[in-house]
C-alpha cells in the first residue's frame, strides 16, 4: 500500500512532484507530472524520506532552468 507523503507544485511550469511511501517495500518513490502528464522516465525510488524530497525539489528546479 502506497501513502503520499508530500506534493511539491512548480506552478510557474506547471509540474508537480509527489513523494510516495510504499508499506510493504518500505520505499519511498517520487513521481512528476508536467502539465498533468505523468513523466515516469523522471521517477525515482529510495529508501531515504530525505533523499526522496530533496530529489523532488532539485528535479522540479532542473525543470525550471530548461528554456532559460
């Protein structure tokens, strides 16, 4: 069973990391929708919470320089 730990919106490009829990892997994943499309080339997994939000925010940010 997967719980969402957190959501992380860049609403400037319009994408949203989300940092999930799974129970029974005791793995925390983070996923990454652009415009409401899911971008599972961009998913990672962990077993850190902290990696796993760190990741989200560094992504999103990455995101946001492309087309500077």
């Amino acid at each position: 069973m997967k719980q969402q730990i957190v959501t992380i919106n860049k609403s400037i490009i319009g994408a949203v990391a989300r940092v999930w829990y799974d129970v029974e892997l005791s793995e925390f994943s983070v996923t990454f929708r652009i415009d409401g499309t899911p971008c599972p080339h961009l998913n990672y997994f962990t077993d850190d919470k902290n990696d796993a939000i760190n990741t989200a925010h560094d992504v999103l940010d990455k995101l946001a320089t492309i087309g500077d």
